[in-house]
C-alpha cells in the first residue's frame, strides 16, 4: 500500500514536470506503473491527470507574471515572438487548449495566461484534454500489452 501510494506520487511529480518546460515524460512512468498490474488504473489515471493538470496551472501563472518583465534584456521571449504568440491565440481562441496535451501544449498554457484567460475555463480545458489523453495512452496500453 505504502510503496504504492510512493509509486503514484512519483508519477504525479514526473507528469506535473511534464507539463512544464521540464523536458519529463510522463507518459513512461504511466505505462510502466499500468504494466506492473497492482495498482487500479483508475488511480493511475487520477494521479497522472491531476499532476499535468496542476503544471499547466503554473505555466498559467507564468505567463501572468511574465510581462512585468518585458523588455528586459535577459527576458528570453522577443516583443515579435510574444505578438505572433498573442495573435495566433487570438485566432484559434481558447479552443486550442483542448490541444494542451501536444508537444507544444505547454507554450499554449504559458501564453493562455499571458492572454489572461479565464482560470476556470483554462482549467476545465486543460483538464477535459489531459484526461482525455491519459485515458488514451491507458487504452492503447491495455490494447498492446
């Protein structure tokens, strides 16, 4: 019980990394704690979903917080960069965070805070497409495996 419980907060550390500019893979940790077979999927799912969920939350503070330092000359986003940024959000809309499970789905939170989105629907979002994607990666597994 307790080595679980260790087990399921290790991925939740891995999955909150990686949805961060961390470069984690959660998804490894996930299928091998599904592939071991004695914890419930439904926990794995929960412990995974909520950890990246929370990490797209602090790319969602990030970019809040990341124009007071603008035009600094350490600031490592150019002022073209974080306008092409702006506007590509701006055409796709908050629709694009149900893409926050891509590769690129870290840049989309960072920039949904920057663009001051609504919390609780960057939230809903962002947790609809995290979990949609881990139950994905489950069903595959259980497919393959």
């Amino acid at each position: 019980m307790w080595s679980d419980f260790l087990a399921l907060s290790g991925l939740f550390l891995v999955a909150f990394g990686a949805a961060t500019i961390l470069p984690f893979q959660s998804e490894i940790v996930f299928v091998a704690l599904q592939l071991r077979g004695d914890i419930a999927i439904e926990w794995i799912v929960l412990f995974a979903s909520v950890g990246n969920i929370l990490g797209s939350g602090l790319n969602y503070l990030l970019g809040r917080l990341i124009e007071r330092f603008r035009g600094r000359r350490w600031f490592p986003v150019t002022e073209a960069q974080l306008d092409r940024a702006r506007a590509w959000y701006l055409k796709w809309g908050v629709w694009s965070l149900l893409f926050s499970w891509a590769p690129l789905g870290d840049a989309l939170t960072i920039v949904a805070g920057v663009m001051r989105t609504n919390v609780w629907l960057f939230f809903l979002l962002v947790s609809i497409a995290k979990t949609i994607r881990y139950i994905v990666v489950a069903m595959i597994t259980a497919a393959a495996f």
